[in-house]
C-alpha cells in the first residue's frame, strides 16, 4: 500500500489534496438507528432479566462477538450461563433472531446518501464490528448492502475496529490509500484511529451535523452533501 500523504501539525490534522475516491461507513449508528425497543423488549421478556442486567450481560462479551471467538448461539448460552437461567434450544434462536432485529432500525438519510456518492462514481464499503447471526440476518433481510463495493465485517476476519488491520484490509479491498479515503464512524475511538492512519475521517451523530462536517473542512466541493432526513 503506497504511503499515504497525511500529516499532523502541533498535534492537529492536517488533511493534503488528495481528491477523495471512496466512502467507508460503520453499519450500526450510522447506516441504522438507534436499537429496535419492541426487539430489545423481545430480549427482556425471553430472559426474564431487568433491562438494566440484561445490557450489562449484553455487552461484557460484545467484543467476543464480534471478533469472532464467540458464536451467537454460544454468546447467548454464556449469558445464560452466568444469570443460571434455564433456556431451550428454542428460545436461544429466538433471543438470535431478535438480536440482530434490533440491529435493523434502517437510517434512509445516510442509505440515500450512499447511493448518490454511488452515482457520482465514488466507491463505498460498509466496515462493521458485527457477529455471526446478525450479519447473515442483515445480509438476508436488508437488499441495500449489495449496492456497497465492499463489505467487510468484523467475525470473518476475528478482528474488529479500532484495530488499524481491519481497516487496511478494508482500504487493500477497495484499492485506496487512506488520504483517498472518508470513514464514518459513531464511536470517537474508531474515527481516531482511522485518522491516525491517515484516512479523513469524521464521527458521525446525525445526518445535519454530517453535512455541516462536511463543509467544514470543504468535502462539499469534492462530495454530494446528504440530504436531511
């Protein structure tokens, strides 16, 4: 990979002109919503748990998860191994299948916005820290994905973000160096390590405070601004 022209100046950046050639968006917070309630309410009430239990057991061993050491099937029954629950094989599923629903709160701003910087010839990739079952039940369910050029999720690489391999693995499928490259990401500590690579990268919130980012450091004359919600 050819060394990319970025640098850092008294500890700020510094983005040089390179004309950007493609887009990489997390999935979860960014291309979705905010969690599914009726699905997080589905996981409570399979459970039996407090809401407040069940998301420290939720996400103690989330990582796991998404690097691949764990199944779905086996990250629930360790969840119910340590609350001494007695679930059936049928209600595992059950819990699966509604964890990755709860993950499907589609953002139509931001999936619109990936279409037009399709149209205007830019390459797109969705790189996401996601398990198993939930990206097989994305894949299945959600037709959009198929639009990005590349898709790169967490499991199948037993990496996840903010480790900088999965990243340049993500730039290596899609043939840009990092100052060719925008990621956009709702977690600070992913955004900070794409930039320390030297991608443009931004820390995404809503599709406003996108678009005024985006002015901000002058995107606007390279990309298509997304539209509001």
């Amino acid at each position: 990979m050819r060394k990319a022209p970025f640098s850092t100046i008294h500890g700020r950046e510094r983005w040089l002109s390179v004309a950007l050639r493609a887009v990489i968006f997390d999935y979860g917070m960014v291309l979705t919503g905010p969690p599914d309630p009726k699905a997080h309410a589905k996981l409570v009430h399979i459970t039996g748990l407090s809401a407040e239990k069940l998301d420290e057991l939720y996400w103690a061993d989330r990582r796991a998860f998404d690097e691949g050491k764990l199944t779905g099937e086996a990250y629930w029954r360790e969840i119910v191994r340590r609350t001494g629950l007695t679930l059936r094989s049928s209600a595992i599923a059950e819990l699966m299948q509604w964890d990755a629903r709860m993950w499907m709160t589609q953002n139509t701003a931001t999936i619109r916005w990936q279409g037009a910087l399709k149209a205007r010839g830019f390459l797109t990739a969705v790189l996401s820290n996601v398990g198993d079952n939930v990206q097989q039940a994305m894949e299945r369910e959600l037709a959009w994905l198929v639009s990005f050029d590349v898709r790169v999720w967490s499991y199948k690489l037993r990496m996840a973000k903010p480790d900088p391999a999965i990243y340049r693995y993500a730039l290596e499928k899609l043939g840009t160096i990092p100052a060719e490259t925008l990621f956009i990401d709702d977690r600070s500590v992913n955004v900070e390590a794409a930039a320390v690579l030297g991608m443009k990268a931004l820390v995404f919130t809503n599709v406003e405070n996108l678009r005024n980012d985006l002015i901000a450091r002058g995107l606007d004359k390279e990309l298509p601004l997304p539209a509001s919600a």
